[in-house]
C-alpha cells in the first residue's frame, strides 16, 4: 500500500504499484491500497485520506501545535498517512490479511502500533533510510542491501531481512543508441556520459559531476543530465552551461515510458551521490547495458558489483580519470555485458518476487518453499502462494 499513488509519482509509490502487479502475476492474493486516482483493476482499492498538497493537510499541519507530530500532524505527509491509516484500519480487520508490506514509514509504524486490531505482520521497507531508532520499533524490516541490514548488529528473535528492490528488466534492456541519440538530438558518435538523479546539487552532487566532466577533458563528449527538477535546477544547469557549454544537456522530468530511451542513448552512467540506500538509476542503467560508476559507498558497491566501477568521488579528479577508461569500446562493452547480467540475477521482477515471497512465509511461521525444476516448481510456487493474503 502506499498512501501517495495515485497522486503523487515517487519511488515509494512506484515500488507499491509494481511489487502488487508482480505478486498478482505471480498468482498471490494481494491487495494494492492506494490514496488517489481510480481503482482501475479488480485487486487495486481506494482509501479516502487528506492527500498531502491538498487544502486539509497543509492546513492542519501548519496550524496544529509542535507537539503533534506525536499523532501524526508533524507535516502535510505525516497528514496524509495518519487519515490513511484510519481509512484503511477497518478493511484489514475485516478481510483478514496475513501481510502488509510498504514503504512510507509513519503509515508502517501506526499499523504496526495498531496490529492487535487488524493482526497482519507489517513489514516496513526501508527505502528512505529511517534512523535505527526509528526502525527497532518494528517487528519485520526489510532492508535494500546486505550493508543495510548488517549495520544493525544482533538483531535478537527480530526478523529482519536484505532484499532489494527490482526493476522490469524487460523494459529496461540493451536498444538501439544510435536511434536513441537521433530521437534526443545527440550526436550519434559522440563518447556519452548519462547521469540519471534528481536535478541537485545538494544529495545527488550534480555539480561534481560536472566540474569532474570538464576535468577529464573530452572535447567531443557529451554529459546528459536527466532528472526531477527542484528548486536547485536553475542555478545548477546555468553553472553547468559556463563551464560545458552545448555539450551539457539537460532532460527535466521526463517521463517514465521514456527512460529506456535516456538509457540507451547513453555510454557509461554515473551516480555522484555518496551515500545510496540502493540508487534505482543504477540498477535501470545496468539492465540497459550500461556500465555504472559510483562512490564508495557499501552499498552503492553491492548494487554495481561487477558492472562498473567504484571511485572516491570526494578526491578531485578520481572521477575524471575513470570516464576516461570508459572510452575504450572494448572496456565499456565487458562492464556494460556484467551489467546486464547482474541485473537478471540479483534484481530482476522473478528474482525478487521469490525473495519477498520466501519473506511473507517466514514472518508468518511457514515453510519455506524447497526449489524444484523448473516445471514443477511454477506450480508449486503458485499454490503455496495462494496461502498468503497480503497488502501491498
């Protein structure tokens, strides 16, 4: 469930639609819960809340005390999750789900406070990185990366889990750059750095990668910049324009039918940010083929693995060095191939989905499902998963 999709288009409300459609082409009976838009398909439900850019929350998050962030008032978001929850309470109770598995933290923990009521595990995933003390409020967490989930010690008779998010690897895959480029008004033989991120320079340290960009040196490259836009965007691009000139260029919001296209146009994909939960740019980047270069950071490391490159982005220059490995074709195309192939293993839709089914089983006391061939074992993964009754 998430309390923004259908009216807001973040990660968190990306993760809900795709995990729920997942697990329903997987055969689980599952439930998507949303707090905008129509129910447009038959396990989809709408749940009334005071949405957080609408008159109500900004109201009542502006005009009630300090003090009532404690119940859910603290922000137009912590609005917009508490009337969900009290929306959403009564149908848990009455359709008995075994699971709830989301990403907004403050709808997770009043659910959590309030499973005598309603009785589904909840399990919050972690993917907006909430302080430790915040997380040992929770029975179940899920974790995007090992780093994540092993920085927490003894985690006790607490179950606690590392399972990534994933991405259609059918969507995103190897295409066409040469068309690409056209469509984007590219040159065609031009050596293409691609860094897909939030238009900041604040998190995602847009500017390093271009003072790095203009270090390396490359007369005839070009450095793609693709993202949300925010406040920062003007001021950043216009010093991007100083110092690159038309070799910048820069896509604001653009589509998310239209991201595979970004990708293919591109050559190597960069990520300036130094620390990532997991960095869904990168794992779409890979599944396109492309190889990545991110910051040492533990888990930006993971998530490359053999498909790419880590440098300190702190040290002038360690990026501007690594791109100029990258313009070797030969180079380029090894990482880019490992890339790929990560990508099918560890954070593919099937990969996944097995992961955070075996997850529903265990916090719900159940025998994990043994592998089978590959013939049996679709059937068996089915009724077994009928089992379950969860909300996503």
């Amino acid at each position: 469930m998430s309390s923004g999709l259908g009216h807001i288009a973040r990660g968190v409300e990306t993760w809900a639609d795709t995990t729920a459609t997942a697990l329903h082409d997987r055969g689980t009976d599952v439930t998507l819960f949303k707090g905008g838009g129509t129910a447009d398909r038959p396990f989809e439900k709408v749940v009334r809340c005071a949405q957080r850019y609408a008159w109500l929350a900004e109201t009542l998050a502006k005009w009630t005390p300090g003090w009532t962030w404690h119940i859910g008032c603290g922000s137009p978001y912590d609005v917009e999750q508490t009337t969900f929850a009290a929306g959403v309470l009564g149908t848990l109770r009455r359709e008995h789900y075994d699971v709830v598995h989301l990403q907004d933290p403050w709808l997770a923990y009043l659910l959590e406070q309030t499973r005598a009521l309603h009785g589904a595990k909840v399990i919050l995933g972690n993917g907006t990185e909430e302080p430790p003390e915040f997380l040992a409020k929770f029975e179940h967490i899920q974790e995007l990366t090992p780093y994540y989930l092993e920085r927490h010690g003894d985690l006790g008779d607490r179950k606690w889990f590392a399972a990534p998010n994933f991405i259609d690897a059918d969507r995103f895959r190897p295409g066409d750059p040469a068309a690409a480029r056209r469509a984007m008004g590219l040159p065609e033989d031009a050596f293409v750095v691609l860094s897909v991120a939030a238009l900041n320079r604040s998190r995602k340290r847009l500017d390093w990668i271009i003072r790095e960009f203009a270090r390396a040196d490359m007369p005839a490259a070009v450095l793609v910049l693709a993202g949300a836009e925010e406040p920062e965007t003007a001021d950043l691009v216009e010093e991007g324009r100083q110092l690159l000139g038309k070799r910048l260029v820069v896509r604001t919001n653009v589509p998310f039918d239209e991201m595979p296209q970004v990708y293919h146009a591109g050559d190597v994909h960069v990520l300036g940010s130094l620390q990532e939960v997991m960095g869904i740019s990168l794992v779409e980047a890979m599944a396109s083929g492309l190889p990545c270069i991110g910051h040492c950071w533990p888990a930006t490391e993971w998530v490359i693995g053999d498909g790419g490159s880590i440098v300190d982005m702190q040290q002038p220059g360690n990026l501007a060095g690594e791109l100029q490995r990258y313009r070797d074709e030969e180079f380029r195309h090894e990482r880019g191939q490992a890339a790929r192939r990560r990508v099918e293993n560890v954070f593919s839709i099937d990969a996944v989905i097995t992961q955070y089914l075996a997850m529903y089983r265990t916090v719900c006391g159940l025998e994990p499902v043994e592998d089978q061939d590959s013939t049996k074992g679709a059937g068996r993964e089915q009724s077994t998963e009928r089992e379950l009754v969860g909300s996503v």
